[in-house]
C-alpha cells in the first residue's frame, strides 16, 4: 500500500489508460535516494495487470561502461521477435546486443564534424570497417517494442536510470521520442542529488553512465516524487513500527526522516526506538548505515556471497555461486540473508537486493583487497566476454600487457556495435599498457573514441596527455582533429579550421590528410569564405593516387565550389561521374559520398543534387545508415525548393528535422527549422514562419557559443516574408545583412541577392544591391544554368535603364520557359507585368499578370498571389476569388501525406513503417486519419486522390 502517492499514481494511470487507448507515451519519475520511486514502479506493475505485457530491468553502477549492457536486460524477452525486423534494424540490434559482430549492420555516424573525428584511425589501429549506426539501434528499438505491443499494449518499466549505460539511455530517448501509436508504456525512475555509487565501481575514467544529475537533460516528460506529507508520513511510520512507539521515538524518527518513505522504513529498524541516529549526516548517508548494520549482523560467509552479487552487475546465480565457491562459500549462506529480507531470488535464476542502496552499502563497506578478490573470482566464473575483461580490469594493481590488449578488443567490439565506451576501454588499457609508445598509443585511440561519443572535456585533456608523451607526426595530427572537433562544436570554427590545416599540412599520408581537409572544408564553411578557398587549394594539390576511394572526391569539391567563389577553375564533370568512380575506388556510400550533394548545389547543379541525393537517401534507407540522412534530405529539400516543388520539400524537411530532432543533430534541426521556415514565408503562414524562425535561431549545440547554423536560411524567410507582405525596407535590411556578412557564400545567400535586388528597387536604393548582383553575375557565370541567368536578367531589368527592362524581362521569361521553376517564372511574370503596367500596357500586362497568379494559386503561395491579383485588377480585368491566406495545398499533415503517397504507390503498412522508421501502427494510424481528410473510405482510392 502506498501513502501519499495520489498524485503519481493518477499520473501513471493516464499513462496506462493510453496505452490502453493505443497511444504510446513515457514518464520520468525523478528523486532523492528511498523517496519511493522503485515502489511506484512496482505499483504501476501491479495496476497494469494482466492486460498488459510487462518488460523490467534497472541501470547498474558496473554496467555504466558496458555499452548496451541495460538495453540487453530490457529486451531479452522480445528477441524471439527479433525475425519480424526490417533487416538492417534487426541486424543493428544483434550487433548491439553482440549475438553478431555488426559487419553487415547499417553504419556511418552522422555527416559533421564528428563523424570524420577518427577516420585515420588505421594508423593507431581502430576498426577500419564502418560501426553500428547507434542511431538505428534506437530506431530497431521502436521497432521491437512496438512488435511486443502488438498483441496487448507494452509496459516498460526501467529503474536506476541514473546507472544506465550511455548506449542504452539513447537508443531509448530516441524511440521515446518517436513514440506515436504503437501502445506501449515506458515508465522510467532516476535519482537525483548526491549519489550513493558504489566505491571502486568504474574503473576510474569519467563520463560512464549519465551521472546524477544528467537526467535534467533527457527532455521527456517528467514527474518530481517529493517528501511525503507529514500525516502519510506518520500513517507509513506507524504500519512499520506498530502502535508501541513512544510519542518522542516517532517525532525524531519523523523529524529525520523528512517524508522519505525509505527512511521511514529502514532507520526504525537501525536504530531502534530510544536510539539516537547520527546527526548532522545527509539523509543518505544515514540510510547507507542503516543497511551496513543490518548487514553487519549476519554470518562472515554470507556477507561474502552478498559482496560477490553486489559486486556481479546481473545477480546471475550461475555467475555469482561458482564465483563465491572459489571463496569457500555455499549457496547456503544466502539463507539468512534472504531470512532478514535483505535479498530475493527470481524466477529467472537472479539475485535481488531490496533495494539499491543496500547494495551500495555493501560495496562500499567492504576492504578494497576483498573487492579486488571479489573481481577476480568473478572473472574466473564468466566465460570469455567482455563482462570477464572489465572485472579483471577492476582486479588489476599493476600493468598488465594481456589484460591491456583485451581491455583494446572489447574496445573495438564496442565500437563496431555502434555504442559508448570505447572511450573508457582504450583509456584503461592505456593505465595497463606496460611500454609507453603502447600506452601513448591508446590514449589516442581514447581521445579519438571520446570525441566520437561527445566527450569534448575528456576527449581534450586525453589529448594533452597523450600529445605530452610522443613525438608523433602522425599522432600530433590526429589528436589535432580530436581537438579541431571539440572546437567546431563549441563554434569555435576558425580555430577548429586551422587545426585541420595545420595537421593536413603536416607530413603525413595523403589520405589522412585528405579526411582531415574534408573535416575542415566543412568547418571553413562556417568560419568564411577565404578559410573555404584555403581548404580547397590544398585539397585540390593533395597528391592522392588515382586509386584512391578519395581521390575522386577531392577532385570534385575544388573543382565544384572554387568556381561559385569566384576563382577561375575548370568546371567539373557531372557529379554522378565523380560518385561512381568514389565508389568503384572503394568510398564508404553513402557516406563518403555526402558533400558531393552540398557541392553540386553550391555551383548551382540543382538537378544534381535531386537526383544524387535521393539515390543516396534510398540507399541510406536500405542499408540504415541512419546519421546521414538529415543532411542529406535538407540537400533534397533545397534542390525541390528551388525547382518550385515547395510542398516536396517540406515532407522531405519535415521528416530530416524529426531524424535530426531524435537524433541530437543540432546543426540540422536548426538548418532544417530554418527551411521549413521558408516554406511557411511562401504561402504566407506569418505565426509558423516566424515561430519556426525562432526555434531555428535558439537550437544550437549544448556547448556551442556560435549563432544557430540555420541563420542564413532564417534571414532570408523571414525577408521573404516582408518582401511578399509589402515591407520592402525590412526585407532589404535582412537581405543586405546576409549578402554581404561572413555567410555571403553560403547557398541561401547566393540565391537571396535576386530578392535583395527587388527589394532595394522598391525602396529607391539600388545601389545597397549593386555589388550582391555583381557576385552573383559572376556565379551566374560560373554555374552555366539558363535559370540563373534567368534571374540574372530579371535583377538586370530591375536595375538597369528603363528602356533595356523588357529585352531583359523577356530574355529571362524565355530562359525560364524550359527550367522547371515555376515559382522564380511566374515571379518574373509578375514583375514584368507590373513593370507593364506602371508603363501603361494594360493589355499587354494582362496575359503575365494572369499567369503569375494561376502559377501562384497552384502553389499555394498566398502573398504572391494577392500581389498578382491586384496588379491584374489594376489593369481592369477581374482577378479570381482568393484562396484564403495561409490555406496549405492539401488537408493532409506533412507526415500523413508522406505515408500515403507510399501507400498509393502499393506499399504495405509494414513496408512503409521500415523505409520511414516507424511502426507499422503508427502507419496504419496516420492513414486512418488521413482517409475521411481525403473523402476516401480505403487505400485502393489513394492512387486517384494523390
């Protein structure tokens, strides 16, 4: 019976009466030590009944580094259904749970800074094969639970987050974040405020587990458990002790307690009812007594068999009784420990201790050589694993050249699994490494590994360490971009520029530094312009053998991009050239293979980059590769954009931002944000524009001192929304700001000047135009694409003499004719239309006039529409009715839409649920709603409706 506890309880209701409902959903319970969290827990079992299909596990000091350690407890009662994955989530999950060694899992990490921090790795002997994409492992997750729900809804309960292993908490944060309508319940329990850790549990490097006060920065929802109120208190009192208590016993109980129901449980028992408990200690710390004394009193072999279960991190009875045997003890001896209720057995054959303080109470209590003997029995009783390795690693007290290689394979597993950790084997086995330049060598691989699962700190002061012990040229360089990635993701781009540079410079292997200066060419492009050209001359002189997988791509990207900044280069093949050639020279696609996409847009090949990029997504689908995906649809999204396709672009954005969002990929949800804040400008949405705008500009990295990587993109929605509502002198501000600032290079920039142009005529000021259309003459140049010179003309026009406006309009309307864009043509109509009119050719106006709007209705871009619907009723023609502002081109939600275009095109539920990462009833959901949305009744009508 719970006292005090309406509240929460009420709250766990709702979370399974929706679950019930088929709606998934997840709660956070956060608290001090013995607040009663673990028994909400088991009261939420218990309200669950029988209805629902109940999963359990709970986060344990020594699995913190064991990566997927707490996800394999979760899970192991679904594997069975492990068959009903899409493969590559399937074979993900197998990897991570080591039951394959992740060779054909998805891989690739995502497209920035950090996914190339240690891709020389060779040289220092770290996997060469791509890992895991963890990313995926979180999406297998989602899957596998929703195929547990799908007979009864799912309660999944996860105690001790706080000691979750990082591997675990991620792949379960993102499906959390994911969830829609596969009915299950994840219910999870943290401690907050001063830990109770067990001494001696890791293995002395930071960062393992979450920590306890990392769970401030899960973003779920969450539920403070607090102190009990004063008479729940006294009535919990009062159960425990009976009705004997003297009155002054029950108020210092009371008074020492403070409403925490452990307390109010365990210190009667401690201390007895005229005993004094030792004042002044935290409350923890006084419960952590309590339980050594009840410990205290049992038999010297019993507390012996307890050690061994604290100490073994699953309670496994086949582990810990050979391991306790080794020590002379029986499994009698657990007898009176299960007699004073200090320890269950389960059904599944494992140790349980009452509660988690009471086994950090006896790992703390114990003699640190008793814990050393502890670990190395242990060690002896598992079989080859790498749970084996890390107790022998907390039994060592001296260098150790065999452990240290072992510590480096389960590095190196871990790694491939895609999970944390690495980080922590490499550096331990750098403290057994007996010889130096072995040791130096590993606190490489450390950094490197740290740096890679976001570790900027450790991965900083592993550097300095190991940089202090070689002198290396290619371990200098490599600890460089260790460093040159902390730095680009604090936004400290131009320091993080010349580190690359610097280490690419050095004398090491071309491919090295050509990896380096791909990092870099990416971080330049933040920093500005020169920094990119910079990054380019050296790529471009790089001496890289023609069999090389890079080769092709360092030729591209110079010769790509040098031409758009205005250096006189030849252009390059068509891109689909240099990708082919990467791939048969052996790149990693799609991985290698992404700023191929961003380059082609750059030099304004558009139609490139739709048709590369969408390979690439497919093909990123296919295989899982998961992490790079964001980047790569906001390159699609850009290139449908351009072509006018604005409701395409906004599902592709649409579903980046969700990977982007799940995935922690800041730099892409703010770029992402950004452009969906574009789309909203065209037709109008003036509240999500500007909403989505702000969203754009605060989403920045949790380290990060930079401006938001999607501010470009925002200067120019937000001007295009003053352009298109009349409010030509704000749009020019914002528009002159990113024409001419450090990120005049940048894509959205180029492609802003023709509006700048626009807006400074309309203002009287085209001279604040004059030198952003000169750049962009000459990039017009350079791209080669008869729309660009289109829009060229059409700033000509505006620019230039009235007596050369209509060669120029009409120039660029034939440019126009065959491009595909239908936006740019009919804002070229509009504007020649107007410019007829103003010189009184009303007539002549009329037939441009009348196809910008129906251009503009089709697409749904209101603004522009009222404006062309004025200027024709200006001419004395009426104007058909308006469509109301801010009207979207279908009923239908970007997401629904999405799934039933797939659905139309023939594929199943399952189908469509593994090609966008959700569950095929999230997907039969969405089409539920979209049916009557569609005045449809079924899926077979779809294909005629769409």
């Amino acid at each position: 019976m719970l006292y005090g506890r309406e509240h929460e309880q009420a709250a766990v209701d709702g979370l399974l009466d929706a679950a019930r409902a088929g709606r998934s959903g997840v709660l956070l319970l956060r608290g001090e030590a013995g607040i009663g969290k673990t028994a909400l827990l088991d009261d939420a079992v218990a309200r669950a009944g029988e209805t629902f299909r109940v999963i359990r596990a709970a986060g344990v000091e020594y699995e913190a580094e064991l990566p997927y350690a707490g996800l394999s407890l979760l899970l192991a009662p679904g594997l069975d259904r492990l068959g009903a994955l899409p493969g590559p989530q399937r074979r993900a999950l197998e990897a991570a749970f080591g039951l394959s060694d992740g060779r054909e899992a998805g891989g690739g990490g995502g497209a920035g800074a950090a996914g190339a921090a240690g891709a020389a790795g060779q040289a220092t002997g770290r996997p060469s094969e791509r890992p895991t994409d963890r990313l995926l492992v979180g999406l297998a997750t989602l899957a596998l639970l929703a195929e547990l729900a799908a007979d009864q809804p799912l309660l999944c309960v996860l105690d001790d987050v706080q000691w979750l292993d990082r591997a675990s908490l991620d792949a379960l944060l993102l499906a959390a974040r994911r969830f829609q309508a596969e009915g299950v319940a994840l219910l999870l329990a943290s401690r907050t405020g001063g830990g109770a850790g067990a001494a001696g549990a890791g293995t002395g490097a930071a960062g393992a587990g979450i920590g306890v006060s990392a769970e401030r920065r899960l973003g779920l929802p969450e539920l403070e458990v607090t102190a009990l109120a004063e008479a729940d208190a006294t009535r919990l009192l009062a159960r425990r002790t009976g009705p004997g208590l003297p009155a002054a016993a029950r108020d210092r109980l009371l008074a020492e307690a403070a409403g925490n129901p452990l307390a109010l449980t365990e210190l009667p028992v401690a201390t007895g009812p005229q005993a004094h408990g030792p004042g002044g200690l935290p409350l923890t710390s006084r419960l952590l007594i309590a339980f050594h004394g009840q410990v205290t009193g049992l038999p010297a072999a019993t507390q012996t068999l307890l050690l061994v279960a604290g100490a073994e991190e699953r309670g496994e009875l086949d582990v810990v009784l050979p391991a306790a045997a080794a020590l002379g003890v029986t499994a009698e001896h657990l007898t009176p420990a299960e007699e004073a209720g200090l320890v269950t057995v389960t059904g599944d054959r494992r140790i349980a201790f009452r509660h988690p303080l009471l086994r950090s109470a006896i790992l703390q209590r114990a003699p640190h050589h008793q814990k050393l003997t502890v670990h190395r029995a242990l060690a002896d009783a598992l079989p080859d694993c790498d749970r084996r390795t890390w107790h022998l690693a907390l039994a060592a007290t001296a260098p150790d050249t065999d452990l240290a290689d072992a510590l480096e394979r389960a590095a190196v597993r871990a790694e491939r699994r895609g999970g944390h950790g690495g980080a922590a084997a490499y550096e331990r086995a750098a403290r057994l490494t007996p010889d130096r330049d072995g040791a130096t060598r590993r606190l490489v691989l450390a950094a490197e590994a740290a740096t890679e699962e976001g570790e900027l700190v450790r991965a900083e002061a592993l550097a300095d360490e190991a940089a202090g012990r070689t002198d290396s040229v290619l371990a200098h360089a490599l600890l460089d971009q260790v460093r040159a990635t902390a730095h680009f993701w604090r936004g400290s781009y131009p320091t993080a520029y010349r580190l690359l540079l610097d280490a690419a410079d050095t004398d090491i292997d071309p491919q090295h530094a050509a990896r380096m200066l791909f990092q870099a060419f990416h971080t330049a492009w933040y920093a500005g312009e020169e920094p990119v050209i910079a990054v380019l001359d050296r790529l471009a002189a790089l001496p890289l053998a023609d069999g090389d997988p890079l080769a092709p791509l360092a030729r591209h990207l110079p010769a790509a991009v040098l031409p758009a900044l205005g250096r006189p280069v030849a252009p390059p093949p068509p891109v689909r050239e240099a990708a082919e050639a990467a791939r048969r020279a052996g790149a990693e696609s799609p991985v290698d293979l992404v700023q191929l996409c961003g380059a082609t847009l750059i030099l304004g090949r558009d139609e490139e980059t739709a048709e590369l990029a969408a390979e690439l997504i497919s093909e990123a689908r296919a295989k899982g590769t998961v992490g790079v995906m964001p980047t790569l649809q906001f390159f699609l999204a850009e290139a449908e954009l351009f072509h006018g396709r604005h409701r395409d672009a906004e599902l592709t954005a649409t579903e980046a931002l969700g990977l982007a969002r799940d995935t922690g990929q800041h730099q892409w949800v703010s770029q992402l944000t950004a452009l969906l804040a574009y789309v909203a400008a065209l037709d109008g949405r003036t509240d999500h524009c500007t909403a989505l705008a702000a969203t754009a500009l605060a989403t920045t990295g949790p380290q990060s001192a930079a401006p938001a990587a999607g501010l470009p993109w925002v200067q120019w929605a937000l001007a295009l929304l003053d352009l298109g509502q009349g409010r030509a002198g704000d749009a020019a501000d914002r528009l002159h700001t990113l024409t001419t600032g450090p990120h005049r290079h940048h894509v959205s920039a180029t492609r802003a000047v023709p509006d700048l142009v626009e807006a400074a005529v309309r203002l009287g000021t085209p001279e604040r135009a004059a030198e952003p259309y000169e750049r962009y003459a000459r990039w017009a140049v350079a791209a080669d694409r008869p729309w660009a010179e289109a829009l060229r003309l059409r700033c000509q026009a505006l620019l230039g003499p009235d007596e050369l406006a209509e060669t120029a309009y009409r120039a660029a309307l034939d440019l126009h004719e065959p491009g595909h864009r239908p936006f740019e043509q009919a804002r070229t109509a509009l504007l020649y239309g107007e410019w007829l009119r103003r010189t009184r050719r009303r007539t002549d106006a009329r037939p441009h006039l009348r196809a910008a709007l129906e251009t503009f209705d089709r697409l749904a871009a209101h603004p522009w529409a009222a404006r062309a619907r004025t200027e024709l009723s200006a001419t004395g023609t009426p104007a058909p009715t308006p469509t109301p502002a801010g009207t979207p081109q279908s009923p239908l939600t970007p997401q629904e839409l999405q799934i039933a275009r797939l659905a139309a095109q023939g594929l199943t539920n399952r189908d469509i649920a593994a090609q966008l990462f959700l569950s095929p009833r999230t997907v039969a959901h969405h089409l539920y709603k979209a049916y009557p949305k569609l005045n449809i009744t079924s899926r077979t009508e779809l294909t005629a409706v769409l």
